[in-house]
C-alpha cells in the first residue's frame, strides 16, 4: 500500500488541513490510506491542546470527512518517552516496523516545514528511508486563526468544519 503520513499540531484541525488532505488524496499514483498523526508534544516547542482533546477534535474532522482512506493515527503518545517530543523519524521507524512493514510510507509537510526541514531530527535519513511530499498551501487557513478568533468571541465556523467547531464550543475549549 502507498500510504500518506500527515502529521501536525491538530490545534484545532482546520478546513486547511482539509485543503491539503485534498492535495494529498489527488496524487498520482494515488495513496491508499492517508493518515492523520497528532504532535503528542511539539518538537519546536508549541503550546497546544491537551492531546486527547486534539485527538478527540480530529476524530470529529475525519467523521466529517468521510472518505475511507482517511484514518486518525493517534500513535504518538504510545511511542514518546517521558514527555519528549516524537520527531518524524521516530515517528514513521515505529509506523514502518510495527503496522506498515510492507508499505511505502511518505511523510507530507506543508511550505512551512520545508523551510524549517533543516531542523528535523535526522532530516537526511527520513529522505533516505521514506519519501516526502510538499503540499502547497491553497487556503490560508491556520489554527492559528481560529484560536485567535475564539479569543476574540469571534465565530469560527469559515475556518473550521461545523462538528469541530461545535465540539470546541461543547467543550469550551480554547478559552
């Protein structure tokens, strides 16, 4: 199988996110299976969500997605040692070994990550041992956004599918 392995802060997952799972969705030859891979802890440092809530609002997202090649692969806080950041090695050497020994795995960054890739942990070997693929950003829509909009009592619903937002205004998430 070829399979997308789309990592990210999930924080909160946006219809940008959507964007690129389109792209992802759209290559040729097509991927199998995409999956969606929230940060247990950020390598770069950023605060997000607590994790289960982040994976909680992309089960959400995927639902309302549907489309069966697209599946929450909540792994990371199974492999982080001692509250650790999981890097994008560790990350597909574990999904490789353990579910995919068989599979063409690649890893799928946004234009923002390209410019910072010199800063992955053994960047060169995830080139060596897995493909990676660039989505171009389309929408500039960023999570970002949308917590700043909460912030600011400001709805969300242009930036965010309408079971996430009502999941992060049940749960008051963001506040």
């Amino acid at each position: 199988m070829h399979i997308a392995v789309f990592g990210s802060a999930f924080n909160p997952p946006t219809y940008g996110h959507q964007d690129a799972i389109k792209t992802i969705l759209s290559q040729h030859p097509p991927f199998e299976k995409v999956l969606l891979v929230p940060s247990f802890h950020h390598a770069f440092g950023k605060t997000m969500l607590a994790y289960e809530q982040r994976v909680s609002l992309l089960k959400c997202f995927v639902r309302e997605l549907a489309d069966p090649r697209v599946h929450v692969c909540a792994v990371e806080d199974k492999i982080a040692v001692k509250g650790k950041p999981v890097y994008t090695y560790d990350l597909l050497d574990y999904l490789q070994r353990q579910h995919y020994p068989k599979d063409k795995l690649t890893f799928v960054i946004g234009p923002d990550n390209l410019d910072n890739w010199h800063k992955f942990y053994r960047a060169e070997e995830v080139l060596t041992r897995w493909q990676r693929l660039v989505v171009p950003q389309h929408k500039d829509i960023r999570s970002t956004y949308v917590r700043d909009a909460l912030a600011k009592g400001v709805s969300i619903e242009q930036w965010v599918p309408k079971t996430v937002a009502q999941y992060i205004q049940q749960h008051q998430l963001y506040v």
